[in-house]
C-alpha cells in the first residue's frame, strides 16, 4: 500500500534521493496496491519509512516505477479522506478566526471540538458527518452524564451549523448536516433560568471589596459596570483605556451624560454606552491606584486593558483579566455572602430585569443590554404575565369627558 503524501512530495527511503511527485494529490490521500507496504510521508517520516518492493523481489528502492504507478493510481482510484483533511483543518483554523468576538471564538473552539470528538469515538471525520451524528451528538448533550440545558445546547448546534455552512461555501461539502431542517434544536424556554438578586444583595456585593487596595477597588469597578450598566464578562473584559471618552450630552431628563464607553458585543460590533457618574468615579479610583503597577509594566497606554489582572498574574503591555478569572472573582464575593449559584450573568439578568419592573420599555431596556431582538428582552420580563398589570385593564374607547 503506497500512500500518498498531502504535502504533494515524498521521500522513500533514507540515503537514497527526494522525489518530488508529478502528481495533483490536492488535500487528499491517494491509497493503491503495489508490493509491500510503502509510507510516502513528509520529509520528517523519512527514517521510518520501510524498502520499497517493485514487484520484481528487488529489496532496492525504485522511484521511477513508484512514480508510474503513482500516477496510474491517481487516475484509476478515487481520493479518500484522511481523518481531517488538510484542507478542512486550514478551513476549520480561519473559521475559528473570522469573529472578532473573542467569547465567540472561544464557543466555536469548544463546540466544533466536542463535536469532533464525539465523531471520532463513532469512527469519523468531521468530513464525514451525517445529519444522524449531528442528532445523536444532540441526544447525547440533553441526556448524557452531565446533562446540558437546552440553551447551551442550541449554542453547541449553532456553532456546528455556522462551521459546516462555511465548509458549504467553501465547497468542500454539498450538505449541511446541522441544518435546521435535518436537525431540529431542542426547545429554549420562554424565560431566562438564571434568578436575578435582590436589591439587597447586589448592595451587599458591591460593598464587599476592599477598595482601599488596586485589586479590591478593580473588583467594585467589575461588580458595578455589570450592576449599573448590564454588560456582560466579555464586554467587561474587552474595554480599552481608549476606550472611554469625553462628551457632552443631556439624557431625556435633562441630565448631564458626560462619559461614554466603546463596547464591543457579541459578534464584534460595536456600541456606545454612557457611563454613570458613580461608574466613571469608581473608575478614576481604580486607575489612580493602580497607576504605580501600570507603569512598571507598562500597562498604562490607550491601547492598554482598563481591567487588568493584578499581583503574580500580571503580565508586560497591560493585558487584560480572562472571563474565566471574572467569574472566579464573582463567585468568591458569592461564596463569602452566601449567595448561592451567582455568576457574572446574574448581574445583566438583574439589571436588565430590575429596569423592566422600573416600568421602562423593552425598546429602552434593549439600548442598555444591546440584544438584537426586543423578543430576548421579553424573556427577561418575568411579570409580562401579570393579569393586574395587563393593559386590557386600562383600555377604554369612552370619551374622556364620559360621554
């Protein structure tokens, strides 16, 4: 068996000669009967390559023959896929690339990784997936051993959907195998599962740093930018000191905005946000503190992170803190309360649900947590049921004067 390279070159046997091949094998393998079993590899697979046999029982390599019956091969048997092609990989790697989101590379790095293993437990590629593997992978998220909400599982499908939607323009496949109308995602349910804190609670969080210290007051910078402004740890983490900019506005009340701050949300886009008086204050704290540690490391230049890590973590040019170490510092001042399965997204939930039960509209409530569709903020409307509240109450075509 005589395999053929991807790299489209190949060398047969130490001590001997490099062969470049004649042969267009593109991303593919080509395999053919000849004598013994040959591996034409890459130049690194050199030494472990064994003789090659010309048919004839000579032991001596015969790279003239090799290259004949390379190229009858190549015209008489199909290209087989490896396991993952070298196309589809170099595909997969600027896939991984295209959102400027980094939350969002980060799902498609997790999501087309499970979904990658769980083919090769059953024996395949990601070339060879079938709308059957994409059910099953389905199946096995909603009711394995660590059972997944139907949310995070849709994400997972998205993922893969979007990925193979890129192998389809890229015409490396002619089928979808995630697509909806093979596929059928599990249903999300109408409300958001994640419990908003009380009032009380939020107030407890945010007095419990230490903001005499760099590290305590960057802490109450976080708790508050997400309390008062809903962002997400992403959004949180992502902001530049240039980021932050000088205005002069009025709100609908006649009140002064004068900062505002450059998001960047999911999917890469951008938005300006203002920032409240006591955010702007808490920031200017943690910067003056900080100031010294910045410095040193040079973390203090427009392009440097506003929230960075702190003491043996930090590192030269101002890098900012990872999400995975914002949920850590959410959840050591819910541990140290006692609050009970809190994480950075329960403070967008309570915000958000906090100015819907303020009576603001879902269209005002979206400007602040820059959903897309007002149908996700409604989710977070958890008394958009109730029956004392329903306009129906209020309707009337009676004149105002009675009559």
């Amino acid at each position: 068996m005589v395999l053929v390279s991807q790299n489209r070159c190949a060398t047969l046997v130490p001590n001997f000669k490099t062969w470049k091949m004649p042969v267009n094998s593109g991303d593919f393998s080509i395999a053919f009967q000849f004598g013994e079993v040959l591996w034409c590899g890459t130049c690194d697979n050199a030494a472990k390559m064994p003789h090659f046999n010309d048919g004839m029982n000579d032991p001596k390599p015969n790279p003239e023959k090799a290259e004949i019956i390379a190229f009858e091969a190549h015209e008489v048997l199909p290209a087989v896929p490896v396991s993952v092609t070298q196309m589809v990989m170099e595909r997969l790697r600027d896939f991984l690339r295209k959102s400027n989101s980094e939350a969002t590379r980060r799902t498609y790095r997790v999501s087309i990784g499970q979904f990658q293993e769980f083919l090769q437990r059953r024996g395949k590629s990601l070339t060879q997936a079938e709308p059957g593997d994409v059910l099953a992978f389905r199946d096995f998220l909603l009711s394995g051993a660590k059972p997944m909400k139907s949310s995070s599982v849709t994400l997972r499908l998205a993922a893969i959907r979007s990925f193979y939607g890129y192998l389809q323009l890229a015409q490396l496949i002619t089928l979808n195998p995630a697509d909806t109308r093979l596929v059928t995602p599990p249903p999300v349910p109408e409300s958001s599962s994640t419990n908003a804190l009380s009032a009380k609670q939020v107030l407890a969080l945010l007095a419990s740093p230490n903001r005499k210290t760099a590290s305590g007051a960057r802490d109450y910078v976080i708790l508050l930018m997400m309390a008062r402004m809903a962002l997400r740890a992403a959004e949180v983490c992502s902001i530049r000191t240039r980021d932050i900019i000088k205005i002069s506005a009025k709100d609908v009340k006649g009140r002064s905005i004068n900062w505002v701050v450059n998001v960047r949300v999911k999917g890469g886009r951008e938005r300006k946000l203002p920032i409240p008086d006591d955010v702007k204050t808490a920031i200017d704290h943690y910067l003056r503190l900080d100031a010294d540690a910045r410095r040193t490391m040079k973390g203090n230049g427009p392009e440097a992170a506003l929230i960075q890590r702190s003491g043996m973590g930090r590192t030269l040019g101002g890098q900012p803190i990872t999400t995975r170490a914002l949920w850590n510092i959410v959840k050591k001042y819910g541990d140290y309360l006692g609050i009970k399965r809190i994480h950075p997204h329960s403070f967008r939930h309570t915000a958000i649900t906090r100015a819907l039960d303020m009576g603001l509209s879902y269209r005002d409530v979206q400007m602040m947590s820059g959903h897309k569709s007002i149908m996700t903020v409604q989710k977070y409307d958890a008394n958009r049921d109730d029956m004392a509240r329903n306009a129906i109450n209020e309707l009337s075509y009676e004149e105002e004067n009675g009559t």
